[in-house]
C-alpha cells in the first residue's frame, strides 16, 4: 500500500517527484511562492476548477508542479449536481475526484499535496483521491508504469494523524479491491473463484462467511438465482458475510454479482458484451464495503450477500416464457432472459428481509436506463424515503453523484403476467424505475435503498479526475458514509 506521511511545513521545501497544488480565480494559489505566482501569469494558467497546468521544476525539491484549478463556473455542475459550494470542487482539496489530478499520468512515485486543508474529512478525501488516481490494473501486462509509492499531505496541525492515515489506508484500499476484481477478466472470476477471493480478502478481519451451492440453492427455494445460473457450465453461489460487533444496530447489504453476463438466451450484442465482466461490480462494491467497515471498527452489524452467477446461453439454459419461483414464494415469468440481475439480487433481498435488519441497501450495475436517464457519472438511488434520501445526502458529502428516484405505482402494471405473479420485465420507459419497483416486491416492507450504478461504477471513455479507464470504485464512500451516519 501507498505510504502516507503528513506535514505542517512549507511544500516547497519537501523533496518530491510532483508537488500538486490548487489555483484559483485571480491565479490565487494555495502555495506561498513568488516564483510559481510568476510561471502561472507566464503560462497563462487556467483556472477553471478541475483544469491543470504543469509546471516544470523551478527548484531543487520538486521535479514538477501541477497546479489544479478551482474556479467554479456559473452553476457549476459538479459530477452530476449544481452546486455552490467551492468544496465540492477542488478549492479546499476536498473532492475526491479532483484532488489527485496530475498524479495518474506523470509517473510520480512520490506526491506532495498542498491544499487548502481545513479538516480530516477533507485530508481523508485528498489522500483517497490520490491513491486512487494513480490506480492501474497491471495483472494481465508484462510491463507497466511506476506505481504511486508515497503521499506527502500538507495539514493543519490539529490533525489527528494516525485516525486519518488508518482511513485514508482502509477506504483506498477498499476502493482498489472493487477496481481489481471488476477489471479481471471473466474466465479468471466466475462465482467460484469469486468466492475464493472473498476468502481471501475477508481473512484476518472479523467477518463470517456462509456459502451456498447450487444444491443449497435449491433447498432453500432460492428459484431465480437457480434459473440465472442455469445456461453457465459455473454454477450459481450465494454468499453471505457477518460482521456482527455486538452491536444493536444492523444494517443489510445485497450486491448483483454476475460475473459475466450475455444476455442469456435474449443475446445482447457482441458489441455490448465487451464490459460485462463488469456487471458483478453491485458484489464487488457491498463486499469491499463490509471489509471496510470491519476494518475500521464500526459499531454496527452488517450483513452483506453476494448474489453470483454466470448469464451464459448453454443448453440449460432459461427460456423466455419460463417461469420461476422465487426465495418468497412469488411466481416470476421470465420474459427477457437479459433482465437476469434483478432475478439474482431477489432471492437475496427476501433472504435479508426475513431477518431483524434495520434497513436493506441493494447495490447493481442493473439498467441500460439509469445511463440514459442520468448519464454516465450519476447513480440513481430508488426505496423507501428515508433510506434514499439518506443514501444521497451521504453520496453528496462524498463527492460521489447520485440523484434521488420515484417509483410510480402505475409502472406496475407493466410487470403484470398472464400465468404468473409478475414479469420480470416491463415497460421500456422509466425502466430503471421498472426495476426498482420489481425488486421492491421481496423486501417485505423493509426500509429499502435500491443503488443502480450501471453508467458510473464503470468508465469506458479516457480517464478523467480520479477516474480510471475500467472500474471506477464510484459507491464504496458512500455506503460507508450511509452506516456511519446511522451510528451518530
């Protein structure tokens, strides 16, 4: 992991490979340096928030100075909100996805950042933001870059430095294990090599696991996880995670594990199959989540499950016009087999719903509509009122976009069978609202979060702020903000 120091000296005189630091409007700048005050006007910088101008070394200490601008522009939209407030941009460094800029495409292996720094929330985002910024997936390549080795963060100094350092470790490491399982390849994680992950990565910690196979699977009437996993030579899994601290609260996760998905039987293009590995980043993120509320020793149980499959088009597998039934008995026809995430995530909402649990949060890359009704850099969060409200506020204090979404009663009726209880796909428009309102018939009135990240959680286009070219991490900040929050 990234070795972290902080300081309360002048940047400037800290040997390093790139030294970044923030501009502003009338090129005000976080530094106290005349030189650099001089190569900003000669440059011409800009200073629009989120711009950069890299300047070359003016002394002896730092190879290169990038310099981060923090202007807001009229209205500024910032990653899918208009807002007012210079902090969501990069002005104090608090933005995640902001602070880190320069870092990824430099090749620095030591960074200094010199912000404006007012708190430990914003040095805990500052040192996010540069770990993650620098990320790169290298399993699969002979060769790669220099990775990122040390963080050197300029702080006030009432900073208590070792509860900053310790979340700062914990939540970017968290972030990276998301991005590492979501960017492997398909034939390297399938449910039962991700259950050996999930093996690995919760050891050590104090987090209970139970697996489910295919047979336990049936035992359990678990009938739509089955029905998922049945064209796949991979059999289905479902996994269940227990961090119980004795606590009095308890919180559920449920995350959409496919590892890969095809469409099944109702083929997607080949075109749109190139990300599917991705489509089991909901599992990888409430995993990564309850890892990290372990580590930092949240006073609050978490139950998480992990609902695995493979939507594969074998000869086993589920036809359109089948029909399944579900953990909670209701009768499912299935009439578009490329519907198959909110099937698998069913069964494990019934699952969490029968227990004592104080509040459900699913997590899925479910709906093509969510990317087409909110973009690409916005999640849509759907449920009950205060768990969705909660989830937003804690996803705006993060820096991480995500918008608030109804469910209209009268889209049900699109999900209406004429053999069975429901559909398992509805009306075109609004279907990220289609899914949402399918998924709420197994959480038995529980208060209930639906987080669909499809656009977000996965970055196809050129890197941009922190963000990678692949997984992006986007949701992990923000469930662990939401079960904090419960705890105040």
């Amino acid at each position: 992991m990234v070795k972290i120091n902080f300081s309360t000296g002048n940047p400037l005189e800290i040997s390093a490979d790139l030294l970044v630091a923030y501009v502003g409007s009338e090129l005000e700048i976080s530094l106290k340096s005349e030189d650099v005050a001089q190569a900003l006007v000669d440059l011409d910088a800009k200073t629009a928030a989120c711009s950069r101008t890299l300047l070359p070394s003016l002394d002896s200490h730092s190879r290169r100075i990038a310099m981060v601008g923090t202007t807001p522009a009229q209205s500024l939209s910032v990653r899918g909100y208009d807002r007012d407030s210079a902090i969501e941009v990069v002005g104090t460094g608090a933005h995640r996805h902001y602070s880190a800029v320069g870092v990824r495409d430099t090749g620095a292996k030591h960074v200094v950042l010199a912000g404006d720094y007012e708190n430990q929330e914003d040095v805990v985002q500052a040192g996010i933001g540069a770990i993650v910024g620098a990320y790169e997936y290298t399993k699969y390549r002979q060769s790669a870059q220099a990775a990122l080795e040390e963080i050197t963060i300029i702080v006030p100094e009432d900073i208590d430095q070792q509860s900053v350092q310790n979340r700062i470790t914990t939540l970017a490491e968290a972030m990276t294990t998301v991005m590492d399982l979501v960017n492997c390849a398909p034939n390297d994680l399938y449910p039962q090599s991700f259950v050996k992950e999930v093996e690995r990565l919760i050891e050590g910690t104090e987090i209970d696991m139970e697996v489910w196979d295919e047979h336990r699977l049936a035992q359990e009437n678990c009938g739509a996880i089955l029905a998922v996993g049945m064209g796949s030579v991979r059999p289905p899994r479902l996994v269940k995670l227990t961090y119980n601290p004795g606590a009095t609260h308890q919180v559920s996760f449920v995350g959409k594990g496919i590892t890969f998905d095809s469409g099944g039987l109702s083929l997607k293009p080949s075109s749109s199959m190139e990300t599917m590995k991705s489509d089991m980043t909901g599992a990888a993120t409430v995993l990564a989540t309850t890892i990290a509320l372990a580590k930092l020793g949240a006073p609050i149980g978490v139950t998480t499950y992990l609902s695995l499959a493979e939507n594969m088009p074998g000869g086993g597998a589920q036809r359109p016009s089948d029909v399944l039934i579900a953990r909670n008995g209701m009768s499912i026809e299935t009439t578009n087999t490329d519907a198959e995430g909110r099937l698998v995530m069913a069964d494990a909402l019934a699952l969490a719903a029968e227990t004592g649990t104080e509040a459900i949060v699913d997590v899925a890359t479910l709906t093509g509509a969510q990317m087409v009704g909110l973009g690409e850099r916005t999640a849509g969060v759907m449920g009950s009122d205060s768990v969705r409200d909660a989830i937003v506020t804690s996803a705006n204090q993060v820096g991480e976009p995500m918008w608030p979404a109804p469910l209209p009663s009268y889209l049900k009726d699109s999900l209406k069978s004429n053999v069975a209880d429901m559909k398992n796909s509805g009306t075109r428009w609004g279907g990220m609202l289609v899914a949402g309102i399918f998924l709420q018939e197994f959480v038995a009135e529980k208060p209930w979060g639906h987080v669909d990240i499809a656009g977000p959680s996965y970055n196809e286009n050129s890197p941009w702020g922190a963000n990678n070219k692949g997984a992006t991490g986007m949701g992990l900040l923000t469930l662990v903000s939401w079960v904090e929050s419960r705890i105040k």
